[in-house]
C-alpha cells in the first residue's frame, strides 16, 4: 500500500471514530461523572461534559441553507436536517429555500446572521463563494457547521462535517482490483460529476490511487453533473468511444439512472457498475442479483442532520459527552463503505431515493 492511500487510512480510521461517537456523544442515557459540578478550568462544568445531551434546554434558533433539491442526494440532506431539528423540543430550524444561485445563497446566510440566529449549518454551492458570508457569521458570534463542500478558510466554520470523497474513490479502485486485479489489461472507465469542484476531483484521484496500487489505471473518463440527463448523455459518449470496457465507476448514482439508461439503450452488458453515494435504487439492483451494478460506495446523506446536532449543542454551550474533551471537534468525516449482495441488507433502510 501506498503512502497516499496509507495516510488516507489513518484519516478514514479518524473519520469512522468521530462517525460512530457522535449518536452516542450527542445524547442517549445520563451518564453520571464522579466528583463535583464546578469548573473543570476549560469553561465547561463536570456536569455539562456528563449529561444526557438529549435533555430539553434553551430554545436555539438554527438558519439552515443548502443547495437546491435537484437530486436525490441533496434532497435527502434537507430532509434530514429537518427531520432532526423536529427530534428536539428546543430547536427552532429556519430554513431558507434551496438554491445553486451563489448570491441568493448569500443574502439567506446575511439574513440569518441580521436576525441573530444561534447558529448556522450550511452546506454551500460553491465552498469558495460563501466562504466570506461564513468567516462574517464567525465574526458576528454565530457559530457555522460546514457541510460537505469545505469553505477555502478553515476559520468560516467552528465544525466541519465532510463526507469522504477521496476514499470514495480508494474504495470504488479497490474493489474493481478485488475483481480485476488478475486482469492488468482490464478496461476500467469512469463517469464522474462535476468536473470544477473540488470533490470530483478528490474521487477520481483516490480512484486512480487505489486502481494503482494493483496495476490498472482508468481507460476512458467522461464527466456528467449529477442530474439523470447529463448522466445519460455522457454515458452514450462513453459508450461510443470504448468499444470493449471491462468495469465502470460511476460517481453518483442519482446521474447513474442516466447512466443505466443509456446502457439498456446501446444494448452493452459485457462489464459491470460500480456506483456511488448510496441510493435505495441501486442497493435494491444489488439485491435483484440481476443487474450489472454490483456495488455502490456510500457518500451519507445524514451529513446535515448531524450538523443540526452539532449546531444545537454549540448554541447551548454543550460539549460530545462521551469524549473526554469538553468542547465539539473541529471536523468529523463519515467512512466510505462498499455496499455490496453480501451487505446491503445492513444500508439499505437509511439510504436516499434516486
């Protein structure tokens, strides 16, 4: 193993334990701290680090902005975010309309920080472009969660909640090497999103590091933009230019119905689809037995939702219980995961409809 994918490794292992403590840290049972409940010389009492999080406080007002729900995916991430803020007798979640105008996207968070929300959780169109309105909500005393696509300076968010996208691609490149591995002259091709962003990017390099690792590159690389007619569009290009292909990744499965379309439409079936992100759809093709996509590697679409969590806990002053540090991490990223025949069953009833 590389000491590209080594490192990236480690970070997923950190990602995974931050994953996995914050259902626990963020509530559950009172768990009870010896000692007293005065200051443990941090800021933050005995009391507070030990408590049931769940427990109603103060009322907290959270602004929450995010692109608009053109796909699955990105619908799914509001819908959580408001099925969870409805969990907490406590939150007050303003929702500002889903939009891909950056301005418009803008204006909400300068609305929110002028009406003195608690907090903010965001994830922006473009990380860069509102990258500014954040470090101005920063400013103004309202903490921020980023979600998904990074702000350009890490200073805009008090928390960061990301998804893994270069392990996405170091999962998707070793299961292909699972399958392919024996076959060094394997057609390997990709059908990846939007080509300018950051998180494309991060995809199909841990895809061409871990392909790497065992001898295989990619052949044939198109690029769609996440919607269902750019997936299929780029595909009948793909198709066209490679007569023979042994494997496709491709990166969003909400474009993958595109995607799958086109294919039926040239009649090929001689590789098999890996997807990505993780919809219901596909997870129920792995589980007809019958179709060419035998795997999907999951991107979480509950990244908002946890950024409510987080976002109520800093407004009120609360810290992840279970750690022994008594304030909220920086940045917490989710894990990557194959969904495959063998495991589905295990994701498939918290998976997003294409």
């Amino acid at each position: 193993m590389s000491a590209r994918t080594t490192r990236r490794r480690f970070a997923v292992a950190a990602g995974v334990s931050a994953a996995l403590l914050l259902a626990g840290c963020t509530g559950n049972t009172p768990e009870e701290v010896e000692g007293d409940n005065g200051d443990n010389g941090n800021g933050s009492t005995n009391e507070q680090a030990g408590s049931s999080n769940d427990e109603t406080g103060e009322t907290v007002t959270i602004g929450f902005s995010a692109p608009a729900a053109d796909h699955g995916w990105m619908a799914a991430i509001t819908t959580a975010a408001q099925e969870e803020a409805a969990e907490f007798e406590d939150v007050d979640l303003r929702v500002a309309e889903g939009t891909n105008d950056v301005n418009l996207q803008i204006s909400q968070v300068e609305t929110f920080i002028n009406e003195g929300v608690d907090a903010i959780v965001m994830l922006p169109f473009d990380g860069a472009a509102l990258t500014g309105v954040a470090l101005d909500a920063m400013e103004a005393g309202i903490p921020v969660v980023n979600v998904d696509r990074e702000f350009s300076d890490p200073n805009a968010a008090r928390v960061t909640i990301l998804g893994d996208n270069y392990g996405m691609g170091v999962s998707a490149g070793e299961y292909m090497c699972e399958r392919l591995g024996d076959q060094p002259d394997a057609v390997i091709a990709e059908i990846a999103g939007i080509d300018n962003l950051p998180l494309t990017q991060d995809r199909s390099q841990g895809f061409a590091d871990a392909l790497g690792e065992c001898g295989l590159e990619v052949s044939n690389r198109v690029a769609a933009d996440f919607t269902v007619q750019g997936g299929e569009s780029a595909t009948a290009n793909l198709l066209q230019a490679a007569p023979q292909i042994d494997a496709i990744w491709n990166h969003d499965d909400d474009q993958g119905v595109g995607v799958m379309q086109a294919i039926e439409n040239a009649g090929r079936d001689e590789f098999f689809v890996v997807g990505g992100a993780g919809s219901a759809n596909v997870m129920r093709d792995i589980q007809s037995g019958d179709s060419l996509v035998e795997a999907t590697v999951v991107y979480p679409s509950t990244q908002a939702a946890d950024g409510i969590r987080l976002a109520r806990l800093l407004a009120q002053g609360k810290a992840m219980s279970d750690l022994v540090e008594v304030e909220v991490p920086r940045l917490i990223q989710l894990y990557a995961p194959v969904v495959t025949a063998d495991n589905v069953d295990q994701y498939i009833d918290s998976a997003f409809e294409s």
